[in-house]
C-alpha cells in the first residue's frame, strides 16, 4: 500500500478499489493523487463553495431572427447578443439540435470553441459557452479565425455520452456541407475541461484539421480512485450543472474498475487517433491531474517505438506549477495555441 492510500482509507469505505486496467499507469502516480486530494479537500472544506452556482434551474430563452437555412442547419441573428449569429444544427435523432454561437465575418480557418462546465456560472451552461467565447474566441478572432461554440449537453449525461454525440453532429454537418456553407476551408476543434475531455475522445472517431486539448480529462483512473470523495461534492452542490453531470457520470460507469469506465479511456485509444494535436496542462492541475495527459503522452511515445509510423503527430506543453485554469486563461498560453493553429493555416 503506497504512502498516500493509507491515509485514504477513511474514504475507500473498504469498497473502493483500483482498476486493473489502469493498475501500472498508476503505480508513479502518487504525486497527482496529493494534489487532487489536496484540491478536492480544499474545496470540500469550503474554501471556494462560494464560487460554485445554483444554477441548475437557469433557464435561457433563445430570441433569434432567421437569417438563411441549409440542410441540417439554421442560422439566425440574436438581438441580444450583438456581433454573435445562432447557429442550429440537426442531430441525427429527430428533433433534436446542438445550439451554437458563430461569429459572424466568413473565414477560411473555423475554430469550434468548446468550454468547460458550467460550474462556476450562476446563469448556467448558456451563459458559460458565452462566456468563454467572449474570453477566448476574442483572442481567436483578433487572428483571422472564425469561432463556432456549441453549447453541449451538461446535466443528466454522462461524460462521452451527449456531450460527446452533440460534438459529433457538430464536425459531421461540417463535414458534409456545413463547412462551405459557412465559407470555411479549414476545421479545428480547440476544447478546455471538460470540452477537452470532448476533444479527446473525439480524436478517435473524426477528423478535422487540428485539435488542441487544455487541461482536459483523459482516463477515468482519478474519477475511480477518488469516487467517494466526488460523490461526496456531487452531494454538497445538489443544484450545480457541472456537478450534476460528474454525479450521473458516476452513476452511468458504475463502481471503480467496472468495464464500462473505459468509455473515458482515449490513453488506450491513442493508437485511433486522427488529428494533429496540441496538448497542454498545468502540473499543479488538481481538477483534472497533469497525469491525464503525462499517460497519454507515454501510450503515443510506446507506439512511436514500436514502429508505428501511421500516426498523427501529437505536441505536449506541460506548465510547471499552472493550475487548471492556466492553459485556457493565460494569455501567452493563447498565443501559443494560436501560434499552433496558425501552422495549418496557408503562408
């Protein structure tokens, strides 16, 4: 028993244990296992509760003005939201949509923004895809991109479950015409949090021109380990979106090493992967652990030298002590995505 699970056990109520899959990966994990108990604990113990939102019953009204239509798509103009175009997009269950924010100017190189949960704001997962479009797409459009960010489903789906299907639709109506019709040449999918988590399952199953992944979630393994305490957190903000969603996250894989946790599992999917890729995480990241992507970046290094010479190349930025805000809200840390991106673009 290592050093930190000792201590732990009051939290493993004798019925939590580790996933076999995952056994090696993290045998010299100890390190990020400190620091997303330490994290969770702080949170638990109330140091940043008042930061987290009711929002669970935020209702938004979309008031929009139909500007032209296509197939699988209407997009309208939103009064209220100046500068911004409504984009609606089909999935393919009948009626349902994925709603998105577009800039409004047509660009060669499109960037689809996708944001993280909602946790932090009071007006819920609206107001949060708004928001961070607002904060991060600027930057974006500043250098010559165009920005689409959709508002994927939160509460009530799993991880990889809706979220994931609505990015889906998302790059498939792109794909399938929705590019030219938007007068876009060039697709790229730039996800944080949660919205990386998106992007790095998504890397498996659809190509785009580049993806970056920020600080995002790339095996189950800490999800397993400490389900106690996550349970604990779902339990102490009951009207929180972004909690909301990690509950029945927990509730739809089950107890820790059950098969279905490999839902959540792209390390050992890496091997699938389509897409160039910028991976970026803070070393002091206690919501989703640097070790996330450190395991990813090991799987794609062990296949390289095995001889695999039909993979996309992958790039990973790892800030010594960034938190997990850092790679999204760090200003030079948007620059070096752009940067990134901007390699794609022609000279």
């Amino acid at each position: 028993m290592s050093s930190l699970s000792r201590p732990l056990l009051f939290l493993r109520f004798g019925c939590v244990r580790r996933s076999p899959r995952a056994a090696g990966r993290r045998a010299s994990a100890d390190r990020a296992r400190a620091a997303a108990f330490v994290g969770l604990a702080l949170l638990t113990a109330g140091c940043i509760t008042n930061l987290v939102a009711d929002n669970l019953d935020a209702v938004v009204e979309i008031d929009g003005t139909t500007v032209r239509a296509t197939a699988g798509a209407v997009e309208q103009a939103l009064p209220d939201v100046p500068n911004t175009l409504w984009l609606l997009i089909d999935r393919p269950e009948p009626g349902r949509t994925v709603g998105a924010l577009l800039s409004p100017d047509p660009r060669p190189g499109l960037v689809v923004l996708l944001c993280g949960a909602s946790t932090l704001d009071p007006k819920g997962r609206f107001e949060a895809v708004r928001r961070f479009d607002r904060l991060y797409g600027a930057d974006l459009r500043a250098a010559g991109f165009r920005t689409l960010a959709p508002v994927l489903s939160e509460c009530h789906t799993p991880y990889g479950g809706e979220d994931l299907a609505d990015a889906r639709a998302v790059v498939d109506w792109l794909a399938s015409g929705g590019a030219e019709f938007l007068g876009t040449e060039r697709v790229y999918v730039v996800g944080y949090s949660t919205g990386a988590t998106v992007v790095n399952l998504l890397n498996a199953e659809r190509r785009v021109t580049a993806m970056v992944s920020l600080a995002g979630l790339s095996e189950p393994d800490q999800l397993e380990y400490f389900q106690p305490l996550y349970r604990l957190l779902t339990l102490l903000f009951p009207d929180n979106t972004g909690f909301c969603q990690l509950a029945t996250t927990l509730d739809t894989y089950g107890p820790p090493g059950k098969p279905r946790w490999t839902a959540l599992d792209a390390v050992n999917r890496v091997a699938e992967f389509r897409n160039p890729t910028l991976f970026i995480h803070g070393t002091s990241d206690f919501v989703y652990v640097v070790d996330n992507t450190r395991h990813l970046e090991a799987r794609y290094a062990a296949l390289l030298r095995a001889g695999r010479t039909d993979l996309p190349p992958l790039e990973f930025v790892y800030l010594a002590g960034g938190s997990h805000f850092d790679p999204a809200y760090s200003a030079a840390e948007r620059q070096r995505v752009i940067a990134y991106l901007k390699r794609f673009e022609p000279v």
